[in-house]
C-alpha cells in the first residue's frame, strides 16, 4: 500500500453523495432514496428488519416506494455478496441498502458493484466508519480477513438514525471509538511517510484535518455519549460521537489513509482465539501496537492505553484472548498483519517480523498498568463475550 514510484503525484478525497444523521434520520429513508431508484432491496438480518420495519413501512409508504426486505446471512462473503446480488438481478431491483451494521453495509456496497446499481448505508448503530466508504472488507465463512474490495465510488447516501445507535447496546459505539480513534493514528503516520491513502493517492488536508477532528471529538465527547446510551439517550456528545466515528472517521481513514493498527487488527482475525473481539475491539488493540511500534512517546502511550479502557475497549492480549498462547500463535498473527497487500507497510519504516511480535507482546503490560490506573481490576477474555 505504500507509494508506488510509477503513480502520478495526485491527492484524493472521496465521500459519499449525502450524508443525513440525527433522530429519526431512518424516517426520512424514503424520500432521500427516491432519487436513485423506484425499486429499492434493503438488506438486513432479522434483528435490524423487526427494529426498524414499522418505521421504514411508514416512510417508504409515503414516497412511494415499495419495502422488500433480503436477509444479511451475518458475515460479507463474496458469496455472500453474489447471493444477494443475484436477488437484485432476479427481481429488477434499481438500488440497494444496506440497514444495520458495518458487515450488512459493506454487503451490500459489494452486491451493489456487482448487479450495477447504487448503494445506500443506512446505520443503525456507529460501530464502525464502513457507511461511507467505497470499499468493503471481505471475510472469510470462518471470520477471518480476506481483503479489501475496491470500488468506483462512494455510497449515493448515508444515513444514521442516532436513536437506534443510543438504544443499542453500548458495546457497540465502544467499538466504533475503538475503530474511530485509529484514523488519526494511521493518518498522521501515512502523512509522515509520504504514503498513499485508500483512494490511490496521496492524502489531502482536508482528509487528514477530519481524521484529527473525529480524534479531537472523541477525546472530549467518547465517555459522556456512552454514558448516556446507557440510559437510551441522544445528547449533543452522542451526536458528536456518531459524526466522529461515521462520518469523520470515514473520511479520515479512506482519505487519511490506514496504516498498522488495521493491519494487525487483520492478523488478530486470522486467529479463532480473537473471534470474541468486536472490529472495533481488535483495532484498539492495533492501535496500541502500532503506537509501541512507532515509538511514540510513552506518556502518549499511557494515556491513550488508559482512556480506551475507561472507553470499555481490550488493551490486553489477555481480553483478546492471546494471554497464554505460545509463540506459534502470534506468529500466525503477525504473518497476516504483514502480508504485502497489507497496510503497515504505509509506515515511514518497513518493520520486521520480530518488531511486531515484541510491539505485540509489549501491548500486555501497557494496558495492565492502565487498567489498574483506571481501576478496572485484572484483565480477562470473559469481559469481551
């Protein structure tokens, strides 16, 4: 991923064509999709459909608009996506949305490209920046990272109802602090390097300055918004957060450009013993090793280490499940973490092998020392299931 020296000296910023967030931002679905199609496909597994039908009826009703729902099968296999892609076929279908989390999303984006028609993200939680990317991350059946999936362009819209985010699980938008917080993280270093973003140039400063504001945002606003999503509540700091780790977030690491913390957070998957972690949850972990990795300096270290597990995030190899595991382990997960087609390589400095183990390994005792700080008592994998 690193730069290429027979690609021309361009920056990129991508986005998608509108971005909609606030409460009841889901009641509106309708008449915004009306633009791009008369026959909609919303994909979404049965928890989302039996959360937002009664809603979405009433707003597709009113435009017009006919509601048919596909079933997500839960993981974004290229299978996955061929299946669906081929009920838009079947059925004449002129837009598809995908309703829910990252993985229904990113299915979606990777159906759409195939049958040939747009896309929308419809969010109902902000545990990830997959809504506004044009790229989906591809999985194995059994979970594991497979790779990236390209495309042309952006989602034709987004939107994020912040009701549904606050109603659940608070898991959930931990994760995308988890996943939100590496943007700035990656993005600097890419900046640093001289490396090319996800976009196939070179980062502008618009998407490096959003990738600093999400982190800016989610310093200040991360603890109080998940303290009010316990109690089911959209605050002016939820509102933040979901823009920070929807909207900001997205921009910042398609634009800014990604670097180690994904990239081991691949690795992390390559494993079973990490399939407990959220995307967001192994990224955090990412994040920590690339910091260790770079060198960064230790009281930036600490305070970040300490933060995330205030946040609810893993800053152990213990929560991830790697606390007693022998070498062979980690070196299955290091291996991924560098394959060629890998991200770390957007680092300013081609690390080894063994200096992301020890980085790896080093994460244990930075996040025991910040969770006994925070008083969050010794760590386990319990915590993450």
């Amino acid at each position: 991923m690193a730069e290429n020296s027979n690609s021309p000296h361009v920056s990129v910023f991508a986005s998608p064509g509108r971005y909609v967030q606030g409460r009841g931002a889901l009641s509106r679905l309708g008449s915004l999709v009306v633009g791009f199609g008369s026959k909609p496909l919303v994909l979404a597994d049965d928890v989302v459909r039996d959360l937002t039908e009664p809603v979405l009826s009433g707003s597709f009703d009113e435009a017009a608009l006919p509601l048919v729902f596909e079933r997500f099968g839960g993981v974004p296999t290229r299978a996955e996506a061929d299946r669906v892609s081929s009920a838009i076929d079947e059925h004449g279908h002129d837009v598809i949305i995908g309703l829910g989390g990252g993985a229904a999303i990113d299915t979606a984006k990777a159906a759409g490209d195939n049958a040939g028609v747009p896309w929308v993200s419809a969010a109902t939680v902000a545990s990830t920046d997959a809504p506004t990317s044009a790229l989906s991350v591809i999985y194995t059946e059994s979970g594991a990272f497979e790779a990236y999936r390209f495309y042309d362009r952006n989602p034709a819209l987004v939107v994020v109802d912040t009701q549904y985010v606050a109603e659940a699980p608070p898991r959930f938008l931990s994760g995308g602090v988890g996943d939100a917080l590496a943007t700035w993280i990656e993005a600097r270093a890419v900046r640093r390097a001289h490396s090319h973003n996800m976009v196939e140039g070179f980062p502008t400063h618009a998407g490096t300055a959003l990738a600093e504001l999400s982190w800016d945002l989610l310093w200040s606003s991360a603890l109080p918004a998940l303290e009010a999503v316990r109690s089911n509540l959209v605050t002016p700091d939820v509102e933040a957060i979901v823009e920070a780790t929807t909207l900001l977030s997205g921009l910042g690491f398609e634009s800014g450009g990604l670097a180690a913390a994904h990239a081991v957070h691949d690795g992390l998957t390559a494993v079973d013993r990490t399939h407990h972690l959220t995307h967001g949850e192994k990224v955090n972990i990412g994040s920590l090793t690339q910091m260790l990795l770079e060198g960064e300096e230790a009281s930036e270290i600490d305070e970040f280490a300490e933060f995330t597990a205030r946040v609810g995030l893993p800053t152990t190899l213990t929560e991830a499940g790697l606390g007693e595991v022998d070498e062979a382990v980690l070196e299955e997960v290091v291996r991924a973490a560098m394959d060629p087609s890998e991200t770390i390589h957007n680092l300013a400095f081609e690390p080894t092998h063994q200096d992301v183990r020890d980085a790896l390994r080093a994460v244990e005792g930075v996040g025991r020392r910040a969770r006994s700080r925070a008083g969050l008592g010794e760590p386990t994998p319990e915590d993450y299931t």
